[in-house]
C-alpha cells in the first residue's frame, strides 16, 4: 500500500521534443478543407487584407470549440502547445510556390511566429460583423433582430457548404426540420432580459433531424420571443436546404402555433416542396378544454413507451382525438382540415415536509377534470391523416431527444454558453461559427468517424479522438506527426485519416459513349 505523501515522480520541461496533446485536432481541420468550408471562408469572406486571413481567424475559433475552449483567452492554450504550434506553421504554406509564399509573409509586419491569432486580434476581428447602426433600434420591450451586414451574411453562407456536402456523400430526401429557441444565459452590459427574468441571447434554430445537421441559426437578443418571426425563419431554412430533398416535415412547441406558419404548411405555400406535414404543440384554450371535457373516457387510449430492446411498455400517459376548430379557422371556409390531438396525464399528490406550504403544481389552464379526477392537458395539432394518434405523439416526441441535445451541446460541449463582446454583431457571428464548428463534427460522425463514436458527444470525442498525444518532427521535407504505441487510440486515429483520404479522391470521370 503507497505512503501517504507526493507519488514517486517528476515534472520536468522538454524544450527539445515538439510534443502536442491534440494529435486529432488535425483531422478536423482535413474535413473542413475536403468539404469545401476552408475554400469558401477565402473565397467570400473579405475582411482581412493584412495579417492573419478570415480564414485562419475563423478556423481557429472552430479549432478551440473542438478542443474545449469556451472564452476568446482560450486561444493561448491552443498556442502554448507546441506540437500544434508548430505542424500548424508548417503546413500553412505547404504547397505554395516562392511568389505565394513572399506575398503571404508580406500580409505581416514583423516575422510571423505564432500559429493562433492573439485573443486581442480575434476581438478585433469579431467586431467587423457588429452593424452600429442596427444598434439603436435594439430597445427594451420591442422585438427586434439587428439585419446582418455583409460580414456576417457571408459566415452564415458558409455554414450552408457542410449542408451540401453532407448531403453529396449521405443523400437523404426526407428532412424533418425541429424549431425551437435556446436561452444562453450571458452577463454582458448591453443583454436584454429573457422571459424567465435573467440577462441572456435566445438563438432560434432549425435542426434537420434526419442529417443531424444545423441547417439554420438566428442570432436574437433575449426579450425575442420564439415565435416572433418563425415562419420567415422556415422559409428561410427552406432555401438553404440542398438538392435531393424532396420531402420536408416541420415540429415545434407551442410557440409555432400560429395561423400564418400552419397554413402556410397545410396549403403548400412553398413552391419547391409543397404541403409541408407537421406536428405542433396547441396552446390548451378555453375552446380546447371545453372539447375535452365532451370526451367519452372510451375515447381515451393509452400511450406507450418503447424502451432500447423494442419492448413497450404503458405510460401515464393517454390520448384522445378531439373534434376542436379555433376561432380563426372558422372564420375562412378554405382553411385545411388540422387534426387535434389531446394527451392527459393524472396529477398526483406531491409529498411535503410539515411547515412548508406545497409548491403550486400547475397552471390552472393546463388542467381539466374527467371523471372526478385531475388531469395536466396537453394539446398537438397536425395535418398528418393517415397515421395513428399515438404514433404522431411518438414522432412528434422525437424532437425532444437530438434538437434538445444540440442546444445542450452549443452551450456547454461549445462556446456558445459565454460571449466575448458587448456588441451584438461579435456575438452573433461568435454563434455561428460555433454552429459551423458543431456542423463539422456532424460530417465527422457521418462519414468518416468509427459507428461506435458516431453517437458521443464532445466529451467522449475529445477523450477518444482528439485529445491524444503526439510527436511532431521533420523528415526529408515532410512532416510526420507520430502517436504513440500500438493502442486502440492510435488505430481509430490511423482509420479516420484513412477515410479522410478516400474523401478527399475525386469521383472517377467516365467518358460517354
């Protein structure tokens, strides 16, 4: 049994050796150039003419939400590696010829030594996108989203080269888009207060179940409500969705509850796709209860969870078709036919500890008595005919699980939870290139990670991918970037970069005829 005391070791500097604890961090800078994402960032992202490129800025925001960063000041970390510093000053002028090379030790003023830009230059950088005029119409009480200047339009466009990729190399024509807001809670000066009595920014985004891909993310202060301007953020969605989709279904809360996003779904406004089927959380009304109380209790029929081994199992939980039109529908003849679906769920007694008064269990329009019993309401409209009322519940439900964990993600696996700036526009585009960065390792999980990583999140892929040492050296012009051993580690590194080389050939060209 070992001594109580120091364990029998040393620390000591190695100056000689060019050691880095990120030997996987590279593979996800290979991504972004063979999807295409480094190529556009250059291309139409032209803020910088001197110093470090948009490029270079950017990818090393996205380099320190993968390693596990989540403040600007991180980014020293990054620097104080000397593995990385090092493969990273040496790879950036691979394959460039003398003129190049001369005219890109020009763009600085002194010799370039470091391999991340400082955090005072990122700073920097991140205010191009803040639009100052935008800033005066952002008041207390009033909703408003500041318009993006070119900047920031042009970082969102390059969100949307992931998209095509993905859906280049796993075609999917079906994309059930979930909407929703995320609270990211903030101390900044000029942070609005959210519903919920606390300073924060509340992004809306819109996930793409089927592809686990972000396909849009607006930046918002937090007294914008969810619903403020949903269907333009569908529409918008819709736009950006690459070629080959030909389905679209859409879920959301109760905050897409609203006249002009249903029937814009259930009347195929949207000229590339249709009728777009839904499933959308109903506000419980006085309409609403009154057509529940009208039930038969042999209209209620039990709602089942499946567990992992396909086995199911009854809930507390029932359902029951409710014959409801609201009042705005009444009012137009040609308004489609929606569908209501009632879920109830007994309310029970909640045990208290003597002297302390109970906590009040629910709002009192969420709830409704049947056959002497109390029951919290909840209600679902859709326009999906042919399926059964539990099985709209169930797919409904599903947004629950993948879009709610991606706001988990963009705050605590990512930067997204802390902000570098007062200015909102820094903020903004800080956000979506978080978003990017969380799109990139989507393309990962799906075409190049092992399937028994495909389902971790940034935790299990840093321990497992990204975060192991290594060794940078130079031989006959070349740079090699050793791992240590023969373990598992080392062997899912070695296939990754083998699928990253498969990705990164060319389709074969074949001649006609």
């Amino acid at each position: 049994m070992m001594t109580q005391g120091l364990l029998p070791f040393q620390y000591q500097i190695d100056e000689k050796h060019k050691g880095t604890s990120l030997a996987g961090l590279p593979l996800f800078l290979e991504m972004a150039n063979i999807s295409g994402l480094t190529q556009q960032l250059v291309r139409d992202l032209l803020i910088k003419e001197q110093g470090w490129s948009d490029s270079q800025i950017v990818l090393s925001l996205m380099m320190l939400n993968l390693s596990g960063g989540d403040c600007v000041d991180d980014i020293e970390r990054l620097e104080a590696d000397p593995g990385m510093r090092d493969l990273l000053l040496r790879l950036e002028t691979h394959g460039m010829k003398r003129k190049a090379q001369r005219e890109y030790e020009n763009r600085f003023r002194k010799s370039k030594l470091r391999a991340f830009p400082s955090s005072s230059a990122i700073r920097r950088y991140l205010e191009h996108f803040h639009q100052e005029k935008e800033e005066a119409k952002r008041v207390k009480g009033k909703a408003f989203i500041p318009a993006a200047n070119s900047h920031l339009q042009s970082l969102l466009n390059s969100n949307d080269v992931l998209t095509h990729y993905l859906q280049q190399e796993t075609p999917c024509e079906i994309a059930t888009l979930d909407q929703d807001a995320t609270l990211a809670s903030t101390t900044k000066r000029n942070a609005f207060y959210c519903y919920k009595k606390f300073k924060a920014y509340q992004p809306f985004n819109t996930y793409w179940y089927e592809q686990g891909l972000t396909v849009h993310s607006e930046f918002r202060d937090g007294n914008v409500p969810a619903s403020y301007q949903q269907l333009r953020c569908l529409q918008e969605a819709l736009e950006r969705l690459p070629s080959g989709v030909k389905t679209v279904c859409l879920r959301s809360d109760s905050a897409g509850y609203q006249e002009e996003l249903l029937s814009y779904c259930a009347e195929g406004q949207n000229k590339r796709f249709g009728v777009i089927t839904f499933a959308i959380a109903s506000r419980v009304s006085t309409g609403f209860k009154a057509a529940v109380s009208e039930l038969k209790e042999s209209n209620w029929k039990p709602i089942y969870i499946t567990l992992p081994n396909g086995e199911k199992i009854e809930s507390e939980q029932e359902y029951a078709e409710v014959c409801f039109v609201p009042l705005w529908a009444v009012k137009n003849k040609q308004t489609p036919n929606y569908r209501y679906l009632a879920i109830r769920e007994v309310l029970r007694e909640q045990p208290t500890l003597e002297g302390i008064e109970p906590a009040e269990e629910t709002s009192p329009t969420h709830t409704v008595e049947c056959a002497d019993k109390k029951y919290r309401l909840y209600g679902l409209v859709t326009n999906q005919e042919t399926m059964a009322g539990d099985e709209v519940i169930a797919w409904y439900r599903q947004r629950c699980g993948d879009s709610e964990m991606v706001h988990s993600m963009q705050k605590e696996d990512f930067c997204g939870g802390q902000f570098p700036s007062n200015k909102f526009g820094a903020n903004a585009a800080w956000w979506q290139i978080m978003v990017m960065t969380l799109n990139l390792v989507a393309l990962m999980k799906k075409c190049v990670l092992p399937e028994s990583l495909s389902k971790k999140r940034m935790k299990g892929l840093r321990f497992h991918v990204i975060a192991v040492a290594g060794h940078v050296i130079t031989h006959a012009r070349g740079v090699i970037l050793k791992l240590s051993g023969d373990s598992e580690v080392t062997r899912t590194l070695l296939l990754i970069r083998q699928r990253l080389e498969q990705l990164a050939i060319p389709p074969p060209i074949f001649a006609s005829g």
